[in-house]
C-alpha cells in the first residue's frame, strides 16, 4: 500500500492528541525491525480501532494482526527510511524540519524516534520523512517517567541528535527577554531546561555517540557559566566530547555560525581520547558549492516585493542607526550578484519582512527570498525538499533550521570515527 494512502486512511481518525500518527507511523517505520517493538502493541491499537470502526476488539480479534494487510508499505515520499541493514540507529530530538535526519541518513543511518513540538514542523516532517514525530520530549523525559519507563519508551540507539531550544541563549533571544522582563538561559521555565532532558536521556540509554547543535552565544551566556553547566553535566554523564563553532558560509552561500558539540561514550567506542574528535571547518575535496548567484530566481511574483510601508518602514529603521553611529539595518544584495557572495543569517522571523536578506529589483523596491530560494540557504534540495505549509510557515521552519551540509559533514566525521574505533561493524544493535 502506498504510504500517502496510510497516512490518509488514518490520521482523520486518529488525530495527534495522544500522539497516535507518532505512534502509527514510528511502527510502520520500524516495521521489521528491533525497534519496532517500541511502537508495536500503542500502533496495532490506533490501527485496529480504526479498521474495527473505533469500536472494542477482543484479544482473539487483535491476535489476527489485522494492520498487517499494511504492508509493505511502498514510500512514495522525498525520504523514505533505509532498509533494515544499515550502519547504525539514531533519534533526532528538536527534529524541527529534518536536516539532521537528511544528514545522518546520508551518513547510513536509520531513525527510531523523532519528536518536535510546533505543529507545523511536525507537518513538514511527516510530509517529507513519512513519519509524525512525537510532541513534547517531557512526555518521555518528564519527573513523573521512570529511568525503567523511559528506558522503555525511547528505542536503544547508536547516536543522539539535537538542535536544542536555542532562544534562551541567542543574543536576540536574551535581549528579548530582558526588554519583557523575561528569564532567560536555563533559567527560562519552558526552553532553557530542555537540555537536562538530553542529559536524562544520555545517562539512561547510554548512546555511543551524540551531535548537539545550538548558536554561537551558548559558549558565552551568563558570562560563560552556562556553558560551564553544560560541560560540567556531559562529563558527570561520563562522556568525552569537544565543541567548535561553525560557520555554514563554507558549504552554503549564508552566514551561520553555531556550535557543535560532538560528544563519544568510552564505555562503547574502546580507547576514545579527545584527539580523536574531529568537527570539520569546511567540506572536503569535491564538495560542490552553489554561489548565492546561482540560487537567485529570475521573474519572481510581485507578491515577493516588500510593501511600500514595510520598505519605509526598514529604510527609516536602518536611517536611525546610522544617525548613531553603528551598522544595523536590512541587508540588500545588488544585481548583478558577485560570485563569492554570502546573505546574513537567515532567522525564523523573516517572514515578517526579510529584512536580514533583500533582493534589488530594477524599478522597483527589493524583495523577500522565495521559499525555494531560502531553503538553498539551509542547503535543502530544492527539487526535492517539499513545504506542505503557508510561506510563513515555511519560513519559520527554514530560519529555525540547521545548514544541512555542514551538519552532515560532521555526522560522516562522527560516523568515521565509530568505525575507527570498531563500534561499527556493518548492522548495528541487530536492525
């Protein structure tokens, strides 16, 4: 059957309030394989309900394994999952659009579990990967949850990806905050704690590896005692790891600096030392780089072109700073664009008005970033990568991504040194 049937056969019926797609969909991922028995007995009651018209079932009835008339499932999405004998398992936490999971599945991997909040994202997701991520990580990770629960809940994996929360920490985010009277940092009840959650998920299931990912200003909040936190909690965790910052401007046209912090667990990858960890600066030999000239679009709709208020509105804005002696204002790129031209980074607020990266247009005001051509930004294939959502939308989950290639070229360092290290060894953990 094919997968956009399933998924159209199901989700009227189930819904998302108990995570029942997540749950479905997470089974069908799995579906022959270890971790499948994660999702199996919550999955075949979501699918039996449903074929049974919501009604009870015996267990006789549930014996018969009506959800196996499913399969197989044939994938007719941008990302279908791996087969079964891949190279290693990995969770995605904080999955937002998927450039993690595109970069580690690129890297041989195969997801077990994926969550994300915004209801949006989860779209996108789904439409893109086949597969509803979870909702909140505290429904896993919560004080109520056992270790054993947790245990129980998260399937066993080989590495652990997050770009965590990063607004607690981003300059923006905690100027933010200040100006409302605002915690911010790990302070922030509702985002900044969400990386003792990552912890509780370490110290339980015990990965080999881990790739965590937030903005450059994490090494320098609160006078650099977050960071302290943070190194000080992944070593009690026992892990060996390393941090640097990177720029995205060496694989995609933008400006994106973020740390990444790769961390190995020596109790799994035998004789590990801190040399080893190696977090790449720029790509490789052969990598090939698309110029922010070659992403620029020619005849774009007027629906691109800035109002004529927002337009005063930036040119009066970027008019007041330059009054009082500092840079800030929208950034315009010039027609004919240079070869070695780089945007700033793109934000998730650049739906409003596009103010970090405009376009000239001859005789007429600059314009925003197509979605196709912001996605590029993020390294997203543009012939591939499908938005199911509104541009604001699209341009939310494009801003609060990560730069894809410059992820993946630190998953496939990660990956190397596993296989170096002889954590490796063609299937892992029997999928």
């Amino acid at each position: 059957m094919l997968y956009s049937a399933v998924i159209k056969k199901f989700e009227e019926f189930s819904g998302n309030s108990d995570n029942a797609m997540a749950y479905i969909t997470h089974f069908l991922q799995n579906y022959g394989g270890k971790s499948a028995a994660y999702y199996e007995r919550r999955a075949r009651k979501y699918i039996n309900g449903n074929i049974k018209g919501g009604k009870h079932y015996s267990v006789r009835e549930e014996a018969e394994y009506p959800y196996t008339t499913l399969f197989p499932v044939e994938w007719d999405i941008p990302y279908p999952p791996p087969p079964h004998k891949h190279a290693f398992t990995f969770i995605d936490l904080f999955a937002g659009i998927g450039g993690f999971r595109i970069a580690f599945q690129n890297a041989g991997g195969k997801c077990v579990f994926s969550c994300e909040k915004d209801y949006f994202a989860q779209k996108t997701y789904e439409r893109n990967f086949g597969e509803v991520p979870f909702g909140d990580i505290r429904e896993f990770t919560g004080p109520e949850i056992s270790d054993t629960e947790l245990a129980r809940r998260i399937p066993d994996h080989d590495v652990l990806t997050a770009g965590f929360p990063c607004q607690p920490f981003s300059i923006a985010g905690v100027s933010k905050k200040n100006s409302l009277g605002r915690k911010h940092g790990f302070e922030d009840p509702t985002q900044g704690t969400l990386f003792f959650d990552i912890k509780r998920i370490l110290r339980v299931k015990k990965p080999a590896a881990f790739f965590l990912e937030n903005v450059k200003n994490l090494l320098h909040h609160d006078g650099g005692r977050t960071f302290d936190v943070i190194s000080r909690t992944l070593n009690e965790s026992g892990y060996i790891f390393d941090k640097k910052v990177v720029d995205a401007a060496e694989w995609v046209p933008q400006h994106r600096e973020r740390i990444f912090i790769i961390g190995f667990n020596p109790d799994k990858v035998k004789n590990v030392s801190l040399k080893d960890i190696i977090i790449p600066e720029k790509p490789g030999t052969g990598y090939k780089y698309r110029m922010l000239k070659d992403v620029i679009e020619n005849n774009v709709p007027d629906e691109y072109t800035l109002g004529p208020g927002t337009w005063d509105t930036l040119e009066r804005h970027k008019a007041h700073h330059a009054r009082s002696g500092n840079g800030f204002g929208y950034g315009l790129h010039r027609l004919p664009i240079d070869g070695d031209t780089v945007t700033r980074t793109i934000s998730a607020r650049y739906h409003k008005d596009g103010a970090e990266i405009l376009i000239e247009q001859k005789g007429k005001r600059p314009r925003r970033l197509t979605v196709t051509e912001a996605m590029q930004l993020q390294g997203f294939d543009r012939k591939k990568y499908i938005f199911p959502v509104s541009h604001t939308q699209a341009y939310k989950q494009i801003g609060n991504s990560v730069a894809v290639p410059a992820i993946q070229a630190t998953a496939e360092s990660l990956i190397a040194l596993l296989r170096k290290h002889g954590y490796i060894k063609g299937a892992v953990n029997g999928q």
